[in-house]
C-alpha cells in the first residue's frame, strides 16, 4: 500500500505532541498491515464528503484519507473536529 500526504496533511502532523505523533504512527503500521479493517482505527466515511474517509488516532485525535489506486492519501489529521472539513 503506498501512502502520499497532502501538504495540509504535513503541516497540520508537524504540530501535533510527539505523543500523538507516535500514536498516529502506531495506527499507520495497523492500517497498512490490516489493510483498513482494524477494529481500533475504527474507519468509517466522512458523512456528505464523497470518498473521503476518517480513522482514530485515540478519543480526541483523527484523520481523514482517501483512497488512490494502490494505497491512500492522507489529508488532515488533527483533534476530533478535523472531520468537519475533511
């Protein structure tokens, strides 16, 4: 699965804790190893937005991707409001 990041997507992860940074990366290495089916990202679809999808970090954490052929590209990741504008 390849992964490309939007530049929303790079700058919105820069300022985030290194905490929450090494948490999303934890939920990264799930995501491409359980190709999308792990039950703790808890995946669904961001309502009213098309092919735009959202996966947890931890309860107050989020982030949104689409699906491109062979992989996902991340939009934004950011608190729990960060799927109102995917």
């Amino acid at each position: 699965m390849t992964v490309e990041f939007t530049p929303r997507f790079e700058r919105a992860y820069r300022k985030l804790t290194p905490e929450v940074q090494a948490r999303f990366e934890e939920k990264m290495r799930l995501l491409i190893a359980s190709n999308l089916r792990h039950p703790s990202l808890r995946i669904k679809k961001v309502k009213g937005s098309g092919n735009i999808w959202e996966g947890s970090i931890d309860m107050n954490y989020r982030f949104t991707f689409e699906p491109i052929e062979g992989g996902i590209r991340l939009r934004v990741i950011g608190p729990h409001k960060v799927v109102e504008n995917p």
